[in-house]
C-alpha cells in the first residue's frame, strides 16, 4: 500500500490553552460549584464600611454587571462565566465592590473563593482585587482587604491565601501590610513569570475584628 510523505499527512489541529482551559473549567465546574456553596454556608454577608468618600459593599445581583466592567477594564481579560455563576450564587458572601458614594460608581472590586486546596487548608481564596487607576495609592485596597480579613475571621475561617505575581508590588505590600506572609515561590508555566502563594493566618487576627468589621 502506497503512504504519503510525513508532510502530506493531514493532522490535528493543536488545541490550544485556552481551550483546554475552557474545557478544564466546564468539566470541574459542578465540582467547584458544590465546595463553593459547602465552604461558603458559614460565612456572613459582608457588612457595609466607610473609607473616605467611599462605600464598600457586598456584591448584589443589580452590581455584578459593573463589577464584571471594571474587572475586564483593569486586567485586560473577561470575566470568566463560571466566576460570574459563582457570585451570582454567593456574592454577597464572596465578593466587595467599592463605589464612590456622590456619583455611584464602581471603582474598586474584589472577590474571593474557595478551591481545592483552601478546603484541605482551611482557607479562603483571593481571586482577584483591582482598584481603578485613578484612586491608588490612597489606601483603599488594603482597606477593602483588611475588611474582607476582617470578616472571615469572624466567620470562623483559619486563614486566606492569595496568588501574586513576584513584579506585582503594590499587591504584595497590601499583602504584608495585612500579615500574609510567602510560603511558596514558584515559576507558573502558564504565565510565564514567578509567583508567591502568600497566606494570613486569621486566628492571629481573630481579636483584633471582634464584630466582623475593620471600622467601630
Ligand atoms: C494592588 C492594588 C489593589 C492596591 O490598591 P491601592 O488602593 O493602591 O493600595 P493601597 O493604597 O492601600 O496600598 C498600596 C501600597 O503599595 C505600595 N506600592 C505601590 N506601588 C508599589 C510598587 N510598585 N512596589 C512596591 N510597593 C508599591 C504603596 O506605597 C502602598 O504602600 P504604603 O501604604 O506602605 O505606602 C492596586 O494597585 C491595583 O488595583 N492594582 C491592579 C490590579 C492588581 O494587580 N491586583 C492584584 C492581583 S489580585
């Protein structure tokens, strides 16, 4: 039987990693689902802070449209639907947006889960947390992470642990200001850089928010 030369053999395109993530995200989403839901029944709503000319609130269902906007703006990629499915289901329990309190607009967001390892560690997710542009630098994302610490803690979560990427120093310095500390450095493959998994210990953190809250 005759065969083609190698270079005339037709072959399958390769699958890009997008798609294989997509395809990864869609086959362990009813997983991530039910931990969500598991994890999340003991923790409160998210009580409503002041800072400044600002208002931090919990994620309601009429905000995750501004929310989803503002993600997309600062991290330049869209907002994931099994994220969105998430905070539909748990905002208010996963998730903070920062308005500016005379016009209503949202600038500044933050959100949180729990995956795989958080469960076995007893901990909480950051997965992601961006102010806009023009408010930085005034303290309002270690303001809305010391209120997310806050209620945690209250909730009775051992501890919360965030992904960063090493050349992120403003995340890291939130971080450091809070308590997280590095307990791994490792080169992600898939971003192409290197990254600490940092982690707060809320038990140290426990007295501090005795009412869930960061402000009396
Ligand atoms: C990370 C982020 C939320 C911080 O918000 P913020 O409101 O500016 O934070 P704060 O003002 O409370 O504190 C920032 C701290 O970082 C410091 N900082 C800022 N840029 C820095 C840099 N390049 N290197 C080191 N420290 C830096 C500031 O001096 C400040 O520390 P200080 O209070 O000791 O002076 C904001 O920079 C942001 O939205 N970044 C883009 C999104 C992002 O990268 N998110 C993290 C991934 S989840």
């Amino acid at each position: 039987m005759n065969s083609l030369p190698p270079h005339l053999v037709a072959r399958p395109a390769p699958v890009s990693r997008g798609v294989l993530h997509r395809l990864r995200t869609i086959g362990t989403l009813p997983a991530a689902i039910l931990r969500n839901v598991w994890c999340a029944r003991r923790l409160r709503s998210f009580p409503v802070a002041r800072f400044g000319e600002f208002r931090v609130e919990p994620l309601a269902a009429g905000t995750l449209v501004a929310m989803a906007r503002l993600y997309e703006r600062l991290n330049h990629r869209p907002f994931a639907p099994d994220k969105r499915l998430l905070l539909a289901m748990l905002g208010s329990k996963l998730a903070l947006v920062v308005r500016n309190e005379a016009s209503g607009k949202v600038v500044g967001l933050a959100y949180y889960y729990f995956n795989a390892r958080d469960r076995m560690e007893g901990t909480i997710h950051v997965g992601y947390s961006g102010v806009a542009e023009d408010v930085r630098g005034c303290g309002l994302g270690t303001f809305m992470r010391r209120h997310a610490l806050a209620n945690f803690a209250a909730s009775g979560l051992g501890g919360v642990s965030s992904r960063i990427s090493a050349s992120n120093g403003a995340s890291r310095r939130v971080n450091e200001k809070l308590g997280f500390i590095i307990v791994e450095t490792y080169f992600d493959d898939e971003l192409k850089e290197l990254r600490h998994y940092m982690v707060c210990d809320l038990n140290k953190l426990r007295n501090k928010f005795p009412n869930g809250t960061n402000q009396d």
